[in-house]
C-alpha cells in the first residue's frame, strides 16, 4: 500500500469533495481519483462511492479511514521523536512538479544520502512558496525555472539573496490534436506564434510564462483552466499547448495529442535557498547531493 495514497484517501473524507482535496494536498484533481483507485486496488475493496455528485465514503470505507488516519498520526509522532529537528531540510516544492518529478529525484536523494530527510511540502502557487523562502519558513524550494537567473521565466525574484542550482532539465513539448495541420513536418516557432490558436491555464502558471517567453510576451494565450481542461482542449482541436513531456507522455502514447516538429525550449528543475553565512549542515548536504542527482 502507498502510503501517499491512504493520505490522500483520508484527506478526501475530511474535505469532501476531489476538488478541495486537490487543492489543499497540490495535486490536480484527477491525481486524488487516480491514488483513491489505487489504493482501492491495493485493498481489494471499494472505500467510497461514485455518482454524478462526487465520491462519498462507504461505510466501511469512513470506519476503516478513521482507523488508519489514528494509525498514520502515531507513525508521524513516531517519526518525529526518531528525527530530531536539526537533521531535517524542509523543502517546499511548486505542486504542478511535485507528483510527476519529485518522488524520482527524491529516491536519487535518498539512495545517495540515506541519512538525510528532507521534509517535502507542495505549494500551488509560487508566488506564497517564494514567501515562504523568503521568510525562513522553508529551507529550500523547488520550482520550474530557466536561464542564469533567478525568476528569468517571467516571475518577480525573490527580494533576499537567493542561490540556485538547477537539478534536472524538464522537456517541454508544443502539443496539437491527432491530425493537426501543425504536426507531420517542421514547423517554425513564427508559424505556432501567428497562425496557431494557443491555450493555458492562466497568466501565473509556469506553462504560460514559458509560452510567452519563447513565442513573445504579447502572444495570445487562452486560459481555458487546470491541466485537464487544457490537455481536452486540445485533443477536441480547439487549440494548440506548450506542456512539459511528463504532462502529456500519456497522451502522446496514446495517439489523443501529437508532438509538433518545432524546437520548443525547455525548462530547469531549479532548488533555490536563502544565501546566508549561517547554512546548516543539513541544508549544505541537501545542495550537494541534489546537485549530484
């Protein structure tokens, strides 16, 4: 059973519905329904019931969540007691990476630096896990990024020293639907910019920033919602996507979206941290071993 899987089951009971679970554990809405299946799978039982108002706990399920959430609590003040504080590196990550990129990198950490922990906490938006940062309250953040500098993609840099290191290149592709005009030659990013009808989720999201930064700031971008929306937008033709490859690999598989032919830039997994004369031991172990991942 995964661990992850039974929070997020759990999570789901105490907000009721998928969308307020989503949001408050960083994950899209269909994460929490992927992970509540599979933790069902894993069970051999159903935990909830499915109609047109949402998912709603059986019995058995509501009896069996409140047991294992008692469960978890113990585990988690177990854990505390075994970690003292002085050993943990508190990293808050950008939510849209956190379920696709971290768990791989995460289990590189872990294999390098098994006696590190470090203490993952999702932040939908950036601008809040910045202020964070900034305010001591993380210790290092993850998020997308690109360039030489901080905040390059299109977002305001944070206003204390901040030092980075970018842990892994994230390809970014520019998604059409199957049999789109775009796909089966080389296309030119003039061509995507001027002629292509292009969508997003809306003006904050990393996606957006990096469509604007290789198209143009005043490309014309249509916010159409999360990733679903814009994934469906796109298969049903009514638009053209710059994702990342881990957003659409599904997809693309599958043969609902195809790849268009055009050099789309990517972007960098970057770790930033407050620069100070003061680093802890742990933080300096953290910088090193992600920058050997």
């Amino acid at each position: 059973m995964n661990v992850d899987h039974l929070r997020t089951a759990i999570a789901l009971v105490q907000h009721g519905t998928v969308n307020r679970t989503a949001a408050v554990q960083g994950l899209a809405a269909s994460s929490v329904s992927d992970r509540v299946r599979r933790l069902e799978a894993d069970l051999g039982a159903p935990l909830f019931t499915r109609d047109r108002s949402g998912m709603r706990p059986t019995v058995a399920g509501r009896a069996y969540l409140a047991a294992a959430g008692s469960a978890l609590e113990a585990l988690d003040a177990a854990a505390e007691q075994l970690t003292s504080a002085d050993s943990v590196v508190v990293v808050g990550a950008q939510a849209s990476i956190a379920d696709a990129l971290l768990p791989g990198v995460l289990d590189d950490l872990r294999r390098r630096r098994p006696e590190l922990v470090a203490q993952l906490r999702p932040e939908p938006d950036r601008a809040k896990l910045l202020s964070a940062l900034e305010r001591g309250e993380l210790d290092a953040a993850l998020l997308l990024d690109t360039g030489s500098r901080i905040g390059e993609l299109g977002y305001a840099e944070p206003e204390v020293p901040t030092a980075f290191v970018d842990v892994r290149e994230v390809p970014m592709v520019t998604v059409a639907s199957a049999g789109h005009p775009l796909l089966g030659r080389p296309v030119a990013a003039a061509e995507i910019r001027d002629g292509a009808t292009l969508v997003g989720q809306e003006s904050r999201c990393s996606f957006w920033l990096a469509t604007q930064r290789w198209l143009g700031p005043e490309v014309d971008l249509i916010s159409v919602g999360g990733l679903a929306q814009v994934r469906e937008w796109v298969a049903a033709g009514r638009g053209v996507a710059v994702l990342p490859d881990f957003v659409v690999r599904g997809d693309l598989e599958a043969g609902r979206l195809g790849a268009v032919d055009t050099a789309t830039p990517p972007l960098q997994l970057r770790l930033l941290w407050r620069e100070t004369p003061d680093e802890s031991e742990p933080l300096r172990s953290l910088l090193y071993a992600l920058s050997q991942v």
